[in-house]
C-alpha cells in the first residue's frame, strides 16, 4: 500500500475496535478522525473533509444503516466500508445496495481491512478527482455550509483563498446567518485543522473579565487572581481564534488586540513580559463598526488591521433557495437527536418556508424545523407551524400598495386561513373584533 494522506472517519460504539483500526491505519499513514456515535460522526462529515468513512452497523440509538444513507444523500462521491459482529445477508445485500464498497465481518485480519481500504480508495472518485470537484462545485467540502446560491459560492471561494494562510478574517452579517460555521470551516478545512480553533464570544463575557480571559493573566494582578493562567489566545496558539461580536470588546481589549496583529505577541494582564504567539484571527459582528468608529468606541486602525479579507454573509430572506437544503439537514440532525424521528415536510409547508423573510436568519429556521420534528408525526404539514409563518405577507412584489390597503389584505388572508372565525383571526392578529371590522370597512 503507498503512503497517503487521506482522511479516514471510523465509527464504532466498541471503543477497543476504533482503537485497532486507528493502529492500522495510522500504521500506513492515514490521517484518523473517530466517532462512538453517528451524531459525532455527522459532526465530523460537517467540519472535516473526509476521503474514507469505516462504520459498524450494529449501534445503538442510530445505526450505520442511517449513517450509509445521510453519506449516501450529502456526500454521494465518499467512499464507505462497513464492519459488524453481526452478519447476515439481509444486511449484506442492504449495505452493498446502499454503494458500499466492502463489506468486513469482525473478528478481520489486517490484510483484510488493508485488501478492502485499497478496494474503496481505487474505486473512489475523491481520491482522483479531488481538486477537479473544488473547483467545479466547491460546496462539496462544506458540509456545515449549506446551499447552492450565487452567496454561498461566493462566500466559499474566499474559504478557498484563505483556508491555508493566516490572513485576518473579518466576517460581516446579521445575528443567526452562520458566522461561526464560516469560521469553523476557514479552519476546518485548511492545512491547520489539526491545530487548536478557539470560539469566544466577546458580547457574552462580562467587560471587566474579557481582558483576563483573552489575554490570560499572572498570580496577583487583580482580587482573585491567585495563580498564573494562560488566556484564549495562548489556548489558540499554533491555531485560529474566533472572536465574535468583536464591537463588544473595550478599548483596552481592542488595543491589546492591535498589538497581537501587529507585533504577534501577548502580554498577559499584570505581566511586564511579551510572549511570542502565532494565532490566525477570524473576527465577527453584526455590529456597524464604521458607525462605532465615527463615535470613537472603536478603533480605526485595529479596524483596518482585521479587515485584511471580508467576507459578507448574505441574510436567509436574499438567498431562499437555499432554505429547501437547509431544512433537510436540520430535518436529519434532529432526527438523529431525537432518536430516529426521521420526518419530511409536505409541500405547502415548504412554500410557507420560502415565502417567509426569517428575520432570525438561519437560527430561527432551524428552531422552527426543531420544534416541527419534535411535535409532528411523519410529514410537517403547512396547518402544524407557527402562526407567525403561517399569516405573512409577500411583499416580494413590486407593486405600490397603501399601507391602509396592505392592512386589509392582510386581515383578510387571516380570515380565509381561519375560515371567517373573527374570534381566532383576533386572537391572531392581537386585535379585537371592533377593530377587524373598522379596519374592514376603511
């Protein structure tokens, strides 16, 4: 076998089992990602490019038949091989059916899992299509990062660039678009992957403990402080930290933060000391940051020194085609998280989706997609969502329309969806029947 540097994903809930393989494998010098679960082995599929997927059958929970078939589904060209303590025909032929390349039954030698692994690795068309299907359709790689839109391409081949440098990262949207999945895969998906990602929220830590907890600090600099302690950024060395919201940081952050950008080094607080640090920064916000720095709360320079590449995340209402490929990915997630409540959505739902704004963004469509999987049966019907969704207006049209005139239509899509019941449309529209009426009548 020749030495290659492909991603394997194991996963088997025999922790003895993923430890053999892994010794195997690393053995002819494979790269090994494992997974006691399909829910870790999905998170990995979405984070991690993956050349190779090796799945028992027999698991609890959610079994590798669900895994064949989410692999099957989202990433058509990966190969896969299975292994079971079980076999039996009927599984055999379901595997081989599902486009595995193997299929291995434990207890295996390790010239039988190596006579396998070259089967699936030939046979692959990753391996020697790799750089060609980048190109073409870079949104392959991306598993987290879902949709087909001009947007999301758009975002992806700025991934693409700045993947395996360590240019500064500024990345701009509204709260709920995926900021933080923009960052997992900048990083993820590059040549540091094996390196340290640090996530840290700059609007979720108190201002007086954000300075500490970013930059570390020694033994005595403030109440409390009774030992030395390395900060975010030390944890990220070698890596990239995500700082989000960033607009929330203070003054005295940001002028740390410049001095990390501009010299690569920290100097903890209380410390006198710098020390050395290579850390890749991806920052966010949906913050306007220029208007912040028109009234001097932040910092032009440390500005322009974060905003080496931008990427600009479009809002879930400007690129709705990409809605139908999200909700299959939360319909699957939860799914699973739900221990096989495996649903679909009927058309006339879907149609509601699409002509929503989603001014939550992508957050608030997973939340509804959430909920429907945990209160319907089988299918989402369109009578089963919130009213909020079920009620709004399409105001795509260009046609010019008295805002008196919008209202009336309005009450009366209502009154049509609740079958002229004045009671339930009040109910709905938080207004009494009077004022139905009156409104009716203007």
């Amino acid at each position: 076998m020749q030495l290659r540097q492909e991603n394997i994903l194991v996963v088997d809930d025999d922790i003895h089992i993923l430890e053999l393989l892994q010794r195997h494998l690393q053995s002819w010098k494979f790269h090994v990602y494992k997974a006691i679960s399909v829910k870790e082995a999905v998170a990995i599929l979405k984070d991690t490019r993956i050349d190779l997927l090796i799945t028992d059958l027999k698991m609890p929970e959610v079994d590798g038949f669900e895994l064949i078939k989410f692999v099957s589904e989202h990433y058509p060209k990966l190969p896969k091989l299975t292994i079971t303590g079980y076999p039996s025909v009927q599984d055999s032929l379901v595997a081989i059916k599902s486009g595995v390349t193997d299929y291995l039954t434990k207890p295996f030698t390790k010239d039988e899992l190596k006579v396998a692994l070259d089967k699936a690795l030939q046979n692959s068309s990753i391996t020697v299509e790799a750089k060609k299907s980048k190109t073409e359709n870079p949104n392959n790689a991306y598993g987290e990062i879902i949709g087909n839109s001009k947007q999301i391409n758009d975002v992806i081949q700025i991934i693409e660039r700045v993947k395996n440098n360590k240019a500064t990262v500024f990345i701009k949207g509204e709260s709920g678009t995926g900021k933080e999945l923009v960052a997992r895969a900048i990083h993820y998906q590059g040549k540091f992957s094996r390196a340290p990602f640090i996530a840290v929220n700059c609007g979720a830590i108190p201002e007086n403990l954000l300075e500490a907890e970013l930059f570390g600090y020694v033994k005595g600099a403030f109440t409390g402080a009774e030992t030395n302690r390395d900060g975010f950024f030390q944890a990220a060395n070698g890596g990239t930290i995500f700082l989000d919201e960033i607009g929330n940081a203070s003054l005295a952050v940001q002028s740390r933060l410049l001095r990390v950008l501009q010299e690569k080094e920290v100097v903890k607080v209380g410390a006198t000391k710098a020390e050395q640090i290579d850390v890749r920064i991806v920052a966010a916000t949906n913050s306007d940051l220029k208007e912040m720095i028109k009234k001097q709360s932040f910092r032009e320079d440390l500005f322009y020194r974060l905003t080496v590449v931008e990427i600009e995340i479009a809002p879930l209402r400007d690129r709705k085609d990409d809605i139908p490929f999200l909700v299959d990915k939360f319909l699957f997630k939860y799914g699973i998280e739900y221990k096989d409540r495996f649903i679909k959505i009927a058309p006339e739902a879907l149609s509601i989706f699409m002509r929503y704004d989603w001014p939550g963004n992508i957050r608030e469509l997973e939340n509804i997609v959430q909920r429907a999987v945990i209160m319907c049966d089988k299918v989402i019907e369109a009578e089963s969502l919130p009213n909020h969704l079920k009620y709004t207006i399409d105001m795509s049209s260009d046609e010019l329309v008295p805002l008196k005139e919008i209202e009336r239509r309005y009450i009366e899509k209502v009154l049509r969806a609740t079958g002229n019941n004045k009671t339930k449309a009040a109910e709905i529209l938080q207004i009494d029947r009077k004022t139905i009426r009156q409104k009716l009548a203007n």
